[in-house]
C-alpha cells in the first residue's frame, strides 16, 4: 500500500499543477453554474480536475503515513 500511495501522491501532485497551469490559460467561468453545467466548459473541467488531483494527493498520503491502518 505504501508503494500505491507514492504514485498516488505523485500523480496528483502534478495533476494539480497541470490542472492550475491551463486554468489560467482557459476563460473565466460564468457565475452561478452547478458542476455539471460547468464541465461543459474547458476551465471548468481543469477545475474539477485540480480539485481530484488534490484529493488523490491527499488520499496517497494518508496511504504512505498508515499504510497498514490503524
């Protein structure tokens, strides 16, 4: 488990940063949009994707502090 958590922190890692750097390259949302109206444009599904990104870094973190569990 500890393995799968190192890759699982690495790769949301550098999708959050993939996902931050095209979010400014791609418009503005418009206010008041749920989720699913919001992926219908580009920076809201960079958006989406820096916010899963984050909670797979977090989630491979947790993995590589207890492996085992508690």
């Amino acid at each position: 488990m500890r393995n799968l958590g190192g890759i699982l922190l690495l790769v949301g890692i550098g999708g959050f940063i993939y996902c931050h750097s095209q979010l400014g390259a791609a418009g503005p949302l418009p206010e008041g949009l749920s989720i699913s109206e919001a992926l219908e444009y580009s920076a809201g599904r960079f958006e989406v994707g820096r916010y899963a990104a984050a909670f797979m870094a977090v989630f491979g973190f947790l993995l590589v502090m207890f492996p085992k569990g508690r």
